[in-house]
C-alpha cells in the first residue's frame, strides 16, 4: 500500500501565525483528504483535496482559514492561518489508493499547540 | 442522517482475554467498512476492510470482524489480546455517493491490564 511522508510531525506555534503542512504520498493517487483530530476526539474531515482545483471543503471549514494545494497526484498541502488556540489540534492527510482492494492510507499526523 | 456509532468509548480487558468492539453504522445502501488503530502519538493503521464477499474478514494482528447487514454492525474481535493493543480504536465507513470520503465513529479507547 502507498506510504505517506507527513511533516512536520509537530509544531508549536504563535497566535496569529500559519503553518503549512506538507504530505507527500510514494506514489500516485487520485483523492487526497485533510482531516483534523481535535484533543479525545474522532476525525472530523476538513476537506478533499483536488489535483490541478480548488479544494473541497466540509461545512464549518472555509478556504481562507485553511487553504489547500495539490499540484499533483502526490503532493498535497495544508495551511492553518491565523491561528488560535482552539486551532491546537493534529492535522492528518490520507490518500485513497486507486486499486480497488485497497483502503485509505493516513500520514503520521501533526501534532499542533497553538500559544 | 448517515451516522457511524461505536458505543464504548472506554473498554478495559485483561491481557489474554478477548475484546469486541463494536460499530453500528445507518445507511441505505451496504457502505465500505473500515476499522483503524491509532496508537499514542501516531497516526492511523488500516486494521481491516470490507467492501463485499465474505462477511467474516481478517485483518491483520490477529484482528477479525464480521459484517452483519440484518444489524447494521462491523463489530471487531480479537481471540487473545497483548499489551500492545492497548490503542485507540476507529470504525469508518464510506458510501459510493460520498466521494470517496470516510465517516469515523467517535473511537473506542482500549485498555490492556496485566
């Protein structure tokens, strides 16, 4: 199955501020999807991220506080901006393998803290 | 509304015991089912996957699950577990009209005593 880079695997960053995050999966893939995990919780989907288009994003998660890009069928990033506190959370990218047996592959997260 | 429920949030088993987790899914139609681990600080490990065939599925460390339709469930089991099970646990599904996106349930957190 398809092997995901994630990084950074954890950041600890200002208000205010954004950080990208970067997943970069061995080989090619037609759907990529950012998701964020918030402290105790479950994956909640924060968009899919299209090859060569603009992302598409779950409700309550809009482009200006998390822009997407995916200029080709391995590379994807996200952006968190203008962070706040409540943005402290891990982010994961997952890539769903275009082979029909296959499931979906997760990076190692991001572990965020935002002071 | 779609949903993926997993009961227990918490389970506490003994090491050697057996463990069930459970996970109820509301869909029209059979959804692919997934179950994922995810062990402190790391990401998620695909357990196992159904998407159709033989409704009893194995998986790897030693993990199975049995789709039942009539129940709506993909409850995980496992005979025998080792310390190192000790991890979070997540059932997901994914319907054809979703585009390709996974629902999680809200995790089942297991515990492994001496």
């Amino acid at each position: 199955s398809a092997v995901i880079s994630q990084k950074p695997s954890r950041d600890i960053c200002q208000r205010g501020t954004s950080l990208t995050i970067q997943c970069q999966v061995d080989s090619q893939v037609t759907m990529m999807f950012w998701y964020r995990q918030q402290p105790g919780q479950s994956l909640t989907l924060i968009a899919t991220a299209n090859q060569g288009s603009e992302a598409t994003y779950e409700s309550g998660f809009v482009i200006d506080k998390f822009p997407i890009s995916r200029p080709n069928l391995t590379f994807s990033t996200l952006t968190v901006s203008n962070m706040s506190p409540e943005d402290s959370s891990i982010y994961l990218c997952s890539a769903r393998e275009d082979r029909a047996n296959y499931g979906y592959t997760f990076g190692s997260g991001t572990r965020l803290t935002v002071v | 509304a779609q949903s993926v429920t997993q009961p227990d949030i918490h389970i506490t088993v003994s090491e050697g015991a057996s463990l069930e987790l459970r996970c109820n899914y509301s869909y029209g139609a059979t959804p692919y089912l997934f179950w994922y681990v995810q062990s402190p600080g790391q990401g998620l490990q695909l357990l196992l996957k159904y998407f159709s065939g033989d409704t009893l599925v194995q998986g790897i460390k030693g993990f199975e699950a049995e789709f039942k339709r009539s129940q709506s469930s993909f409850n995980l089991r496992k005979p025998s577990v080792h310390w190192s099970d000790a991890a979070e646990y997540f059932c997901a599904v994914m319907t054809t009209d979703s585009w390709g996106k996974l629902q999680f349930g809200a995790g089942t957190q297991v515990v492994v005593t001496p």
